[in-house]
C-alpha cells in the first residue's frame, strides 16, 4: 500500500510508533524513525533488519533539533512525502498535582512537537508544489475527556491543528488525525484502575485494542486508498463512543 512512500514517524522507538514502522516498511515505504532514545532507536533497526529504515535521534519538543532534523531530511531525504506525529507523553495525575514545569513538559511534547513537525514537513513539501499526508496522533482523551486534564487538552489541540493544517496545506497535503481509546502499549500503565474499568465497560467489541490495529489504520490514511479524506478523525475505540 505504501509503495513510493517515504515516512517520518515520530516517538517511533516503542508502542504504537514502533507498530507504525514495522508495518511501513511491510508495506513498501522508506522510513525515518525520530525519537529522543537513541539506545530504542537501534533496537527498532535491529529487529526491522531494513536498509530502507534510517533513525534520527531528536527532542521533538525543541525547535533547533526539529530545525537541524529538516535540514537533515531536505539534503539526504528530499523526496521525503508522509508524516506520522506520534511522539508524546501521558503522566495520568490529577490536574491538582501538575507542577508548572511539568504542564510545560507535556505540552511542548504533545503540542509543539506536532507544529515544530507539521511546520517543516509543510514547508519542505509546499516550497515545491508537492504532495504529501500527514496523519496526527490523537485520543479519544481529546474528545471525551480525560482523567490527566493535561493531556487531555493537548490531544483536544492535536484535533484542531490537523483541522487547521488540512485547510492552510490543501491541495497539495492531506491531514488527518486518529483517536483510539485505550491501546496495550507502555503507556496504559499510567492509566488509572478505575478509569481503564470505565473503558473496558463500554466498549462493544471485548478484545483488548493494539498497537498494530493502530497502525493498520494510520498505513490505510497515508495510502492511496484514502486520497478523499482530509481534515477527518478516525475513532479507534471498539465502540466505546458513538458519534
């Protein structure tokens, strides 16, 4: 499905990136994976045993790493014409016990680290009138709610950036963000016992979602076979809402 596709995936060293990559590279793409542990990042290539996946090892939360990552891209990878911005944080606490530095922390990940990367892959692609897709990674947190109100906020943000990005960048790049619910990744140990009970309890389909069922939907949105969606969020949440 992926034939002729160059990737960048972000936070692309464990769980649903890693998933994202693997899949990539089954389905015919090139891929640069990006994520702040290095020692992650050759364990990923290691297990893929690709040439056609690269590593870039970069704080997506800082501009000048993000700066130094595209210059990278437009000399050795110019033909780069797909995005996946999946890197991000969850620290499950109540609002009441965030520190100021640690509001900063969650937000410059799970908020700027999706523009820094949307801003270099927008101008890198648009400079040349060439077409692209960047699929965004959300939550059904940004849509229902969450237990981190923190987090919950910026995957609301991550919503109305690929609204906004699929308006600014069309014609030439489609965007458009996935929502799951609670996944079976590292991630879901910060999760409280309540409110995974509060998941599991509505959800309409019984078996546990995974990082690759992730995965099979974010290679669908960077194909082809989804040239006519832009601007779109897709719920991956067993039917635990219904909209």
């Amino acid at each position: 499905m992926l034939q002729g596709m160059k990737i960048i995936v972000t936070g692309a060293a464990s769980g649903i990136g890693k998933a994202i990559v693997m899949l990539s590279l089954q389905e015919g793409a090139e891929v640069i994976a990006c994520d702040l542990d290095g020692r992650g990042l050759e364990e990923l290539k290691a297990e893929a045993g690709s040439d056609k996946l690269c590593s870039f090892r970069v704080d997506v939360s800082k501009y000048s790493e993000v700066e130094q990552f595209f210059a990278y891209i437009q000399q050795e990878h110019a033909e780069v014409n797909g995005l996946v911005n999946n890197a991000g944080i969850y620290l499950g606490r109540s609002l009441l016990e965030y520190t100021p530095e640690d509001i900063s922390r969650v937000m410059d990940i799970n908020i700027k680290g999706y523009v820094y990367f949307s801003q270099g892959f927008g101008r890198l692609l648009l400079d040349r009138k060439q077409t692209g897709v960047i699929v965004n990674m959300a939550s059904v947190s940004g849509q229902e709610g969450s237990s981190d109100a923190v987090y919950g906020l910026t995957k609301a943000a991550v919503l109305g950036l690929t609204k906004s990005c699929a308006m600014n960048f069309a014609p030439h790049i489609r965007v458009n963000a996935v929502a799951p619910t609670m996944t079976s990744t590292p991630m879901m140990g910060h999760i409280p016992a309540w409110r995974q009970q509060e998941y599991q309890e509505h959800q309409l389909i019984l078996e546990p979602l995974l990082a690759e069922d992730i995965a099979d939907t974010v290679v669908f949105m960077l194909s082809r076979k989804a040239r006519a969606y832009t601007g779109a969020t897709f719920d991956i949440n067993n039917g635990c809402y219904l909209r």
